[in-house]
C-alpha cells in the first residue's frame, strides 16, 4: 500500500485521470465506515470499494484474485483474510491489461503511461 500511495501521488499531477481503486475483499468487516477511515492516510487520490461478499468474489472471479477466509482465531471471534497482493491496471473500456506483483514504481509508471496513451 505505500508503494501504491507513492505511485499514485507521483502520477496525480502528471494524469488526473488515473484513479486507484482499492477493492477490499472483506465486505464483513470492512464497512464504507472503515474502508475510509483505513484510506485516509492514503489520500487523497485512492477511492475505497467493498460490498456483500458474494458480490465481492464475482468481480474477483473476473481477475486472477484469490481470497479466502482463514480458520478462526482467538477463541472463533477473528479470522484472517488471505489473499492475492497484485495490483491490476484496468482501462477506461473496464479491460485488465496490466498485472503487477512486487513491481517496481518505474515498472508500474512505465506501464501505466502505455495503458492511458493507447487510449482505449
């Protein structure tokens, strides 16, 4: 996530029409309530998502996000998520054309850039 926030911070004033999108996969927990008040430190420039879980796995089914929810800790009152930590460039046409996993801020900007001057 601060590799994100950097990113997005740098390519804010370079192109306005980037938004970072962060999609939590935890609709239980993670409430618009909490959604915004984990993102923000990451403002501005990161926009928060999240919904019933059922809704939640559709959209990630149409990814290559993996989630799940963890055995329960603490005696059943807590559980774990785990999931993917990609990062995923969609186009303004709603198409995934970039994934990242680990990349640097050059190799994300660098990729960016293509995507928004191809223009579709």
């Amino acid at each position: 996530m601060q590799k994100l926030r950097q990113f997005t911070r740098m390519m804010a004033s370079k192109e306005p029409k980037l938004t970072t999108v962060f999609i939590s996969v935890d609709g239980e927990r993670d409430t618009p309530e909490v959604m915004k008040a984990y993102l923000e430190p990451f403002m501005p420039g990161f926009i928060g998502l999240t919904g019933d879980p059922l809704m939640v796995r559709d959209i990630a089914d149409t990814f290559p996000a993996v989630f799940f929810k963890g055995m329960p800790r603490d005696q059943g009152k807590g559980y774990d998520v785990e999931h993917t930590s990609q990062v995923y460039v969609v186009d303004a046409a709603g198409r995934l054309r970039v994934t990242f996993y680990n990349a640097t801020i050059e190799e994300m900007t660098g990729a960016v850039r293509e995507v928004m001057a191809d223009g579709s």
